[in-house]
C-alpha cells in the first residue's frame, strides 16, 4: 500500500504526527522488522518489545531522514542499533556469542524457509551448520558484514573491537567455512 501514496507525503504526515500515516508506514515495515527483532531477541515477548520501542525511536527520527537510500534500511538500522543497545543495558556482559546464539541460528532460515523446496532447506541446514562451528566473535563479524552489510568501521563500533580484529575475525570465519566446505 505504500507504493499507492506518496513516498514523501507519507513521511510528511508521519513528522506531523498524523496517525493515520504513521499506522500505515508502522504495519508496511512491522512484519519484516519483527522477523529481524525475533533474530536477536530472547523471546517472542521481548521481540515485540524491541519492535515497539524500535519504532518508537524511527518516529522520534524521522526529521532526521533525508530521503537518501531505503527507507526500509534506515529503520532497518535503527531497530538493530536500538536492540544492541538494550542488550547491552540489560546484560552488561554481552559478547558476541550473545548475538550469534540467537542472530546466526535464525536468520538464514526465516528469511529464505518459505520460499525453497525441502532439498534446499537441508542444504541450507548445513550450511547453518557449519556456520555454528565458528568461533563467536568470528560468527558475529561474518553476519554483520554479510549478512547486514556493515563496514569493518560499523561493526568493530557495535561490537567493541578495533577495526583489524573484524578483519582478521572474518578472514577467520572465511577460511574456516572454506575449510568446512571441503570436508
């Protein structure tokens, strides 16, 4: 339905606190950004809960969007950035096992288990895998520069490492998924 209005008018209406416009732009993006809060979050409760207060903080933003790239990965962007900070707040000691255990496990197959035959899922299952065998942080470097296509600069930020170490973290991750590969 989103394409039906205009793109700027809807934003527009949503910086004007306009409800209407807001629910609209709310239940295009909800469905997608709870499958990405489901891949951090410990349970489905608290997944609605990083999805509620995520777009609460997309509304708080939007004057700061400037029409430039997607909007979808802006708010995309947010939402990550808001659950990683509540992770960190509620458990000081996360690491990026904490990220990988539910991120790695869930996102390969919720993003692509509807739309492949049975075959394919059990090499897709493999793949997980051998993906799980990686060392944690090495994990967290390969998904956050695969699979959400941050720099080696975002991703040392989020995760508290200097910019060679997501580096070499995903060399690592590379030579090891290769090495699990050939076997």
């Amino acid at each position: 339905m989103l394409e039906k209005i205009n793109h700027i008018e809807l934003l527009q209406q949503c910086k004007k606190g306009n409800r209407k416009y807001q629910k609209l732009l709310y239940d295009t993006f909800a469905k997608e950004m709870y499958s990405v809060c489901l891949s951090y979050a410990k349970d489905r409760g608290e997944a609605k809960d990083y999805l509620q207060e995520g777009f609460i903080k997309v509304f708080k933003n939007l004057h700061q969007y400037k029409n430039k790239g997607s909007l979808k990965n802006w708010i995309k962007k947010i939402i990550i950035n808001n659950i990683i900070d509540n992770i960190r707040k509620e458990r000081p000691e996360f690491s990026a096992s904490d990220y990988i255990d539910n991120y790695a496990s869930q996102t390969l197959l919720s993003e692509t288990e509807e739309n492949i035959a049975d075959d394919e899922k059990e090499k897709l299952n493999e793949v997980e895998s051998m993906i799980e065998l990686i060392p944690a942080k090495a994990r967290a470097v390969l998904n956050l520069y695969a699979l959400e296509g941050l720099s080696h600069k975002e991703i040392s930020k989020k995760l508290d490492i200097s910019i060679g170490t997501s580096k070499s973290q995903l060399n690592r991750a590379r030579f090891l998924l290769n090495k699990y590969f050939k076997k």
